[in-house]
C-alpha cells in the first residue's frame, strides 16, 4: 500500500514538471531613432544595429515592424474617439 502511494506520488511529480512553463520572454517593439547631428540613414544603421543585438540576446521577444505598425495604426484609432 505504502509502495503504491509514494509510486503515485512520484508519478504525479514528474508529470507536473513535464507540463512546467518555461519564462515568458519580455515583448519589445524597437522604434525608429529620431536623429539629431547624424543623417537619417546612420539613424536607421543604428536602429538596425540595436535590434540585431536585442535579438541575438535571446532574453526579448521582438515586434517585427509590419505588426508594430499595425498595432501603432490601431491605437491611434482607439484614441480618436472614433470608437469606444
């Protein structure tokens, strides 16, 4: 009896660490730099740069440009006042 609890518990351990979430990675939309001194496509070399580099950490989950637009499009809906 005492051999089938502690194989029952065993099991339900093991089956709770199989179905263990990994840590959510923190979401990040990179921006365009706004440039000041510097010409726009330097800008936009630096702004590549810093997303190659947040990309390769692997600590951050990356916005692609097409859906941060979108997104950046349909907040600025919400906030017209057009809807509620």
């Amino acid at each position: 009896m005492l051999r089938k609890v502690f194989l029952s518990a065993v099991c339900l351990l093991l089956a709770t660490a199989a179905f263990a979430q990994t840590p959510r990675k923190t979401t990040l939309a990179v921006m365009d730099l706004s440039t000041t001194g510097i010409s726009k496509s330097d800008g936009a070399i630096l702004t590549d740069a810093l997303l190659s580099y947040l990309v390769n950490t692997n600590y951050y989950e990356i916005v692609e440009r097409s859906k941060r637009d979108e997104i950046l499009k349909e907040q600025g809906f919400a906030q017209s006042g057009a809807c509620n």
